[in-house]
C-alpha cells in the first residue's frame, strides 16, 4: 500500500508539475502565421526547451544521423520530460505536425493499469480551463505498446489526461514515422471545448512505473494551418 501511495503521488506530481509550468502564461505566438515551430530539432536548436525531472532522470539530446539531426531520449527506469511553454491560438493553427522514431520499445503492457503507465514515446499537449495548475488539461499522444490505435482513454491516475495511441508495436521499430492532427478537433472529442490557446508542449519518454528500458528519438515539431 505504501509503495502504491507513492507511486501515485509520483504520478499526480508528474501531471501537476507539467500544467503548472506549461500553463504559465507565455506568449510566443505569431499571429497570421501558416506555420509556427515548436521544435527544430534538425536545426540543433533545444532554445526554450527545459527538463522537468519525476522519477530519475531520461536522457534527451541532440544527435547525428546520416547528416541528419534529431532528439534522441533513453530512459532506463526513468520518468522526466522535455517541455516548452509556447500559446498556441488552435484556430489559426490547429494541426500538430511530427516525426518520431522508437526504437527500442517496451514489452505489451496493460496501459490502462496505473502500474503500466510508461510509453517509449509521447508528446503532452496541455491547456488550461481556469487559473490554477488543478484546472489544466492534457491530450497524450503516444507510441503505445499495445497492438492497437484508434482508441483512447483516460490516463489511469487522472481523467484530465487522455491518452490517444497514434503508433503501437505493430510499427516496426528504428523507421521514422511522421504525423499530423486536428489538436482543436481532439479537444472538442474528448473535452467538450476548444479553448482559444493551448499553452504548452512536452516529450516524454518514460519507464518508471515498469523498470523498463526505452529509446526513442523526436523530429520537427510545427503547428500549421492546414
């Protein structure tokens, strides 16, 4: 029971603690923009991104490949993120566009059971509904180890997350695959409302709660009009 305890409060810190530093007001928007980057990985450009650290320490930095520049994250038993406040304005620019790579994934795991909550890759999109850290909410979308996508659910310590799988382990592993979604759609489907802004950004590759190992790495991320 006490380890149970802890490992949600662990849990509730590692959501908290990443709404209430992304829902700080931070306004670095342009306005009638078709394209506004998030990440420029490719660019060896981390400026305005920072660690949050839960439950030891995943590693995330900017490697080389073929010419080519990325992050990479290895976490070993490991939970922290990556994160960047930016206000988004989702009617102008709705679409969340990147490429990710996993390659080293995690064995299947019921991800519905708190204990199973870890993903080799994952990208928070946070908003907030009022004025404190308690009324943020998060869309998840991740590399699920599970054998499915096209399904969703609550994250198992708290409902103001949901998860969206986008890739599962029938993806091959080290291929990079690029993705494109309606953050405004996603958030009137699972919330009920679309906010004007969202106001933050996160990646997370993570294996605390199953003492697992994991490498994934993250391209470009941009919001685009279309």
């Amino acid at each position: 029971m006490t380890v149970m305890l802890k490992t949600n409060k662990i849990i509730l810190t590692l959501f908290l603690g990443l709404v209430s530093i992304l829902s700080i007001d931070s306004f670095a928007n342009s306005s009638n923009t078709d394209q506004i980057t998030i990440g420029n990985f490719s660019s060896m450009d981390l400026a305005g991104w920072k660690n949050k650290f839960f439950a030891g320490k995943t590693s995330y930095k900017i490697e080389q490949e073929n010419k080519n520049y990325f992050l990479l994250a290895r976490s070993t038993r490991a939970a922290s993120a990556l994160y960047k406040k930016i206000k988004i304005d989702i009617n102008e620019t709705p679409f969340l566009n990147w490429s990710w790579r996993v390659d080293q994934a995690l064995p299947v795991l019921d991800e519905k059971n708190k204990s199973n909550d870890d993903y080799a890759a994952r990208i928070y999109v946070v908003f907030k509904t009022g004025f404190t850290p308690l009324s943020a909410k998060a869309l998840n979308y991740v590399w699920s180890s599970n054998d499915q996508t096209g399904i969703y659910w609550p994250n198992p310590y708290t409902d103001k997350a949901i998860m969206i799988p986008i890739r599962c382990n029938l993806d091959e592993t080290g291929i990079w695959r690029y993705e494109k979604v309606n953050v405004k759609t996603d958030l009137l489907k699972h919330f009920g409302k679309a906010p004007k802004y969202i106001d933050g950004i996160a990646i997370m590759t993570d294996t605390d709660n199953t003492k697992n190992i994991a490498k994934a790495a993250y391209g470009d991320i941009y919001f685009s009009s279309e």
